[in-house]
C-alpha cells in the first residue's frame, strides 16, 4: 500500500520506491530505502509526517503516493 495510506503509528516496511532516480537519490540521503522502516505520525491535508531512524520527516502527498509499505 502507499505511504499515505498506512496506518498511523504503525511501524511499517518499505518494499518499493516508484520514483525517479534523482528522487530515489534523495530519499536514500534521508534514510528512506527498501527493507527499511518507517512509522508515519500524521497525514494530513497534503503532507505526511514520519519517523525514519530517529529523524522525522515531511513528505509530500506526491511523493509518500510513490513508497509502498508493507
């Protein structure tokens, strides 16, 4: 399922990122790759915020459309 729709609070597995390289890229520097875990705290109106490792993020709705979790 998509990043936006994942359930909030949940640790969650990332199995695909469907971007672009310059995006997969970037979200590598961040910390989001596959095999890795994400756990989303809120999404609301056209953001999703996330706990990657021990940073959070914002990740806009395009982009948390395009990272599948399992």
């Amino acid at each position: 399922m998509p990043l936006v729709l994942a359930p909030i609070g949940q640790e969650m597995r990332i199995v695909r990122i469907a971007a672009d390289d310059k995006t997969k890229k970037h979200l590598a520097n961040l910390g989001v790759i596959s095999q890795s875990n994400i756990t989303v705290l809120s999404s609301s109106g056209g953001s999703t915020v996330c706990v990657v490792k021990d940073g959070r993020l914002a990740l806009d709705r395009d982009v948390a459309s395009r990272i599948f979790v399992a």
